[in-house]
C-alpha cells in the first residue's frame, strides 16, 4: 500500500484547458458580463466489452473516475487485475480491461437511482459487500486538524471559486489534503479519488474524506466501500446516510464550518483538543458558494 508521505498532494487546477468555457450575458444592473461556465460532458464507461454507464461529467480524470465508478459499484475488486484503461476523447468513451472476465451481469439487474447530483446509480450487490465491511477503529479526528484542513480545503484554489456549480471531494490524513477532485456531481468526485486509491494502491485506515455535498446514504455506501473510517461535510444529513453510518462504524460530521460541527455517528473517534483555541477560520468561498 502507498501511503504518500512523500507524495505531492493532487490538487484541483481550475485554469486546465476544457474545465470551462467563457459565456456572455447581463447581470442585475443590466451590464453585460462575461463570466467562467462550468463544462459538462458525457462519459461512458465500458467493463471490458460491456457498456456500464454514461456519467455526465466535467471530463478531467476519467480513467480514475472510471475505475472508481466501477470498484464502488462492486464490479471491480482490489483481486482483479486490471490489464489497461483506455481513453478515447474524440467518443467519450473509456475502457476498463481487466486480464479476467468479471461477474458484474447479475449487477446490472438490479439499479437503485440515488440523490446524487447529475443521478446516481447503485447497481447490484453493493449493499450486500456493505453489510461486510468492518472500518477501522484506529482511525482518530483530532479537532485542532478539522478545523486546519477545512481551512486548507477553503483557501485552495479550484473550480469552485472560478465558476461555481461544482462539487468537491478530498482525501486526507490529518490536517492535510492527499487528494482534491471536483465534479458537477458529488459521486463522480467521489469515484475519481476512489479509483486514484485502486490504482495507485493508496491506504484507507487512517484516511478522512471531506465533501462539500450532503450526507447521502450514497456518500455513506461509497466511503464506506472505500474502506475510510472518517467522513466530513460542511453540508447537512439525511436520516439513511446516519443509519448507514451507524451501521458501519463509520464517524459522520457534518455542518463543519470553522471550529463548529456536528457529529451523529462513532464520536468515539474525535479527539477534542481545540475547546481553547475557537475560532471562526477565514472562508472566502462563502459568498461563491451562494451562485453553485
């Protein structure tokens, strides 16, 4: 397992030729505007020589959010070896092989639509390998790193603050950011770091993922099948997602903002060492974050 110690973190880059295009309009005053638009394209992901799914998506990173899709989908496991993802941007189209044929007929069977942004899809047995995962209980949140990673997440530049109606999604140990995607849909972000871990054999038991969208018990089901002990959302919950949490161990926090939070499952997990040092930390995506 990698554990990128001394691995430069990924970090959005909001400039990146095709993440968005200049459009013209008005604004309230009746001055005319030019402002960054957000792109949006379709994907479509193959299984060898099965066609899964079409993903509507910004379109940076899509063998990793390929690979993710497919391994939280419970399509792909850390057993199969993959022989080659390929990647044709004329079509849209990528190609996960993997050396042996995989049993993911019986999966598209079944296909649950979730709340994600740009619809979610839960395919298959997923629940089943959920109602297997034992996370870690290891894993520990101190509340000093919280509260500087959430600040780090806020300051770093990204789509977000370019152009708005996006989400974010990152990976971290501690108070540091590993990894930082962004997509129009918060499971597209999720997907992309997820098979950025397959590929690069990143750890997960002492990871924290931070996403900037709502406590869905697809967030849940995803982090979990990820196999990270620790979710964080400046963003609310639904009922599902805290029972999901609760069933998996998993410590749920949400409405993190500054030095405030709120936490609904395994608690046990924080380490309160900032009751002396409160403080609201800058957030200057705040009034950016009203236009997403």
């Amino acid at each position: 397992m990698v554990d990128m110690i001394n691995k430069k973190p990924h970090m959005p880059t909001p400039d990146a030729e095709g993440l968005t295009t200049n459009l013209t309009g008005i604004d309230a005053s009746g001055a005319e505007i030019s402002l960054p638009v957000v792109t949006e394209k379709p994907l479509t992901i193959f299984l060898n020589r099965r066609e899964i799914v079409t993903s509507m998506t910004i379109g940076d990173h899509p063998e990793a959010l390929a690979a993710g899709f497919l391994f939280n989908q419970n399509m792909l496991h850390h057993k199969d070896e993959i022989a080659a993802i390929d990647y044709d941007p004329e079509i849209d189209v990528v190609v996960v092989r993997t050396h042996d044929e995989t049993d993911f007929e019986d999966k598209l069977k079944k296909r649950i639509q979730t709340s994600g942004c740009a619809q979610g899809t839960i395919f298959g047995d997923v629940m089943d390998r959920f109602e297997r995962i034992n996370l870690s209980g290891d894993a520990v949140l101190r509340t000093t790193a919280l509260i500087a990673l959430s600040k780090a997440i806020n300051t770093a530049p990204s789509l977000y603050l370019k152009a708005g109606a996006i989400h974010g999604c990152v990976l971290a140990r501690g108070a540091e950011p590993l990894i930082y995607v962004e997509d129009i849909g918060r499971h597209n972000a999720v997907d992309k770091i997820a098979g950025m871990m397959l590929m690069d054999e990143i750890s997960a038991e002492d990871k924290i993922f931070y996403t900037t969208g709502r406590l869905t018990s697809e967030m849940v089901l995803k982090t979990a099948m990820m196999g990270i002990p620790i979710l964080v959302s400046r963003s609310g919950f639904t009922e599902a997602g805290v029972r999901l949490a609760r069933q998996a161990n998993m410590t749920l926090i949400g409405r993190a903002k500054g030095s405030r939070f709120v936490a609904l499952s395994a608690a046990e997990r924080i380490i309160f060492d900032a009751a002396d040092k409160i403080a609201d930390i800058p957030d200057n995506v705040s009034a950016q974050r009203q236009k997403g």
